[in-house]
C-alpha cells in the first residue's frame, strides 16, 4: 500500500469520505487522493515523494505559487508577535487600504474567515439594506455553502450530483430565484414577475466553478443596468476572481462598478480569510454601526492579514497580469493544437490565469452548455496527465489556475504532458 492509501484508509474511518472538502475525495474523476506533505512553487510534493506540476493552485490562491519567500517570511515575523488578538490589529487597517486602493468599487471593507462568510454575509447585508428577501443567483455559479445559495450550485455541488443541496429548507430556497447566465430575457422576466422584491443579484462575473465561463460582451453593463434601475444590490463573487484576473478584479478589466464585492483566496495569501466590501452607505449598515449583525472570532486575524498583505505587495511590485495571460495562451494552444491533431472537439475558455477544457464541439457560455462536456472523457484526460506528472482540478467542473512559478521549464514540461495526455485518448 502507498503512503497515500495508507492515510486515506486511516482518514476514511474518522473523516466523512475522507476528505474535509468534497471534491478532493477524487469520486467524480474515479480513483483515490493523494495526499500532499509539501509544495514549493509550482509542484506537489506527494506522500509518496511524486512530484506533480499543479494547476489547482489550492483553488486559487496560490498566484505566486506555493510557500513563497516573501509570504513565508510575512507569517514567521506575524507568528514572533502571536496568532490571534481578539482586537482590531494594525495589519486589518493595512489590508483595508490595500483592498480599497484596489478594487475600484470597494469604499468600506469587512475581513471574515472563508468565500463562504463572505457570500452569506454580503447577501444578509443587501437584503438588509434594501428591506426585501429575494435573491438572484445564477445556476453553476456557487458561492460557498451557505443555505441560500446552494441552490443550482457549481464544483462539488455538481461535480457529485447535488446541486440542490438536502438540508436546505424549501422556505429558504423559495427565496432564491436562479436564473441562466448569459440571458439577459431570463432577468427581464424575473424582474418584471417579482416588482420591488429583489434585494439582490450575486454572480461570479467570470465563473470559475462550472468550468471557466466568461459573460457575453455586453451583459454584465445590462446586469448592472437593470439591478441598478430596480434598486437592486449588485454582488460580484470575486473570490475566484479577484487580484487574479487584474488586480482588481474583473470588475476593473471589464469597467462594471458593483454595489458589493466577495473576496477570498488571494487575500489570505494561502491562509483561511474572506472579506466583503462596497458602497459606504450599504456597508454602514453592519454591526456596530448598522441592524445587519455579521461577526468573527477570528477575523482580521494577524497570520492571515500578513500573508494576504504580503501576497498583494508582491502583484503591486511585480504586476505579473501579462506574464499569466501569455502563460495560460500558451497552455490553451497547447491543448487546443493537441485536440486539433487527434481530431477531438474542445473548448478552452481561458482568461489571464484561469481556464478550463471541455471537451465538447458545443461554445460554453453557461451551466446547460458545461454540461454538454464529455466528462468520461475529461476522466480519463485527468488521469492520463496525473500519470504523467500534471496535477489538473479532479473534477470536470472546475477552473484551473496558473501562478507566476509556472513559467519557462513548468510550463513547457506541463504543455509537453498535456499533449501526450490528449494523444493517448
Ligand atoms: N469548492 C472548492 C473549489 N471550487 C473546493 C475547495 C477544496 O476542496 O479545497
């Protein structure tokens, strides 16, 4: 028995399916985890001493890749000063102007621990603020796994079947309504048939968790639009998105000023941290200034603030942005070139350091369309590349992520894997 079977028999017994996150038990792709015990830049380093090109990047926020000096040594000097406060700490106030200097639309900011947190507590806040109870979500996208918004949801959700969570009361669920990206009738009609009851609208403005899915030119100026015209809150889920596709966000690639913004990943630096902003005068309405309570024993933590702090410096000194574009082109030429030669349709949705394969004739512009992927086929591409040394997201439904340490000798190993990967379908 390997390491890694030896440690998922042992996590099996005391671990619900042996994994503390549903996606990396490895049950769509087929197969059995394996287990990590270091990575450095842009490897794995395996129970079993395999070293495996990763393109999961921790689910994104490994943009520097994995145990950066710069960050590691942000968190040794936090950790000389100890790990948690219970006070506000000078480090939040830093990351706050870090995070409004940023992301253009964020005024005010509140740290929280997880993507999740920060979802919830961004929905909780619009539909305080505006009175009403009605949300809009879109199907594939997934915010985390709170109650409202784990309906139609994206990654494990749908890689495992349930996008309908159970355990979600149908009560709160009739409070969500979701509706197809990319079609601007579906809003319409939404609108037109709940007046005055929308308290918001939140999407990952580029989703990143039904595959990589970019919005139609023009659409997310009409989702602003009209939210902006029912005096409906706008949320964007950037926790994919932001300081990875610039550095604030899709929301200052593509010029569209949401109400409210989620952010994770990047932001810790590699450490648990979320955080949601915007508009003062929603955000004033949080607790202690405002009725809408949000709250966190460990928020605006010191370990997590220096790394997420140190991760931002390092995309202001370095701004990588065009390096990753042309390091994600090159990846989907290699695998758009492969698929071309062995005959086999794709589609490689990649913006900047993000992407995804489908192996479909069909364009995928939203969750009926990801569907229309050869998952059996995407399997057996997963496992063919894991063979040969490249570590791709185990599920067909989800993004896949670039650093800056994937460049020249990672990079082309990995595009030279990815081929012979496709050519053995
Ligand atoms: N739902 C996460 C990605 N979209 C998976 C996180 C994890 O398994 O670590």
């Amino acid at each position: 028995m390997s390491s890694s079977e030896q440690l998922f028999a042992r996590a099996k017994q005391l671990i619900p399916g042996g994994v503390n996150s549903p996606v990396r038990a490895f049950r769509s792709v087929g197969g059995a985890p394996f287990f990590v015990k270091a990575a450095r830049g842009a490897t794995l380093v395996t129970a079993d001493d395999r070293e495996l090109i990763d393109f999961v990047c921790t689910w994104g926020p490994a943009i520097h890749g994995h145990n950066h000096p710069a960050i590691r040594e942000a968190i040794a000097a936090a950790l000389d000063r100890g790990t948690s406060f219970g006070t506000p700490n000078p480090l939040e106030v830093e990351m706050a102007e870090l995070i409004v200097k940023f992301v253009p639309s964020i005024q005010k900011v509140r740290m929280c621990n997880s993507g999740t947190e920060a979802t919830m507590s961004a929905i909780r806040l619009a539909r305080g603020f505006t009175r009403r109870d009605k949300i809009i979500k879109f199907s594939g996208c997934y915010h985390g796994h709170s109650d409202s918004l784990l309906i139609k949801a994206g990654s494990g959700a749908l890689t495992h079947g349930h996008p309908d969570s159970a355990g979600v009361p149908a009560s709160f669920a009739r409070e969500t309504i979701v509706l197809p990206f990319n079609d601007r009738a579906a809003l319409d009609a939404a609108f037109a048939a709940n007046p005055g009851e929308i308290a918001g609208v939140i999407l990952e403005p580029y989703c990143g968790n039904v595959g990589f899915i970019m919005p139609d030119a023009g659409y997310l100026a009409y989702l602003r639009a009209i939210t902006a015209k029912h005096g409906t809150v706008l949320i964007f889920d950037e926790v994919m998105t932001g300081f990875r596709i610039a550095k604030g966000g899709v929301q200052e690639r593509d010029h569209i000023t949401p109400d409210l913004t989620c952010l994770g990943k990047i932001i810790g630096g590699g450490l648990p941290v979320g955080a949601f902003g915007g508009r003062a005068d929603i955000m004033d309405q949080l607790a202690p200034l405002g009725p809408v309570y949000q709250a966190g024993t460990l928020s605006g933590n010191p370990l997590a603030m220096a790394a997420g702090i140190a991760a931002l410096k390092l995309l202001e000194t370095e701004d990588p942005y065009a390096r990753l574009d042309a390091l994600g082109r090159r990846l989907r030429d290699a695998v758009l070139g492969a698929c071309q030669a062995k005959g086999l349709p794709v589609q490689v949705p990649q913006c900047g350091s993000m992407f995804s394969i489908f192996f479909t004739p069909t364009p995928v512009r939203d969750y009926a369309t990801a569907l229309t992927g050869n998952k059996e086929l995407f399997n057996r591409f997963f496992h063919a590349c894991l063979d040969r040394g490249v570590y791709l997201a185990p599920s067909a439904y989800e993004a896949g992520f670039l650093s800056t340490a994937h460049d020249g000798v990672a990079i082309e190993r990995a595009c030279g894997i990815m081929m012979d990967a496709i050519s053995s379908l």
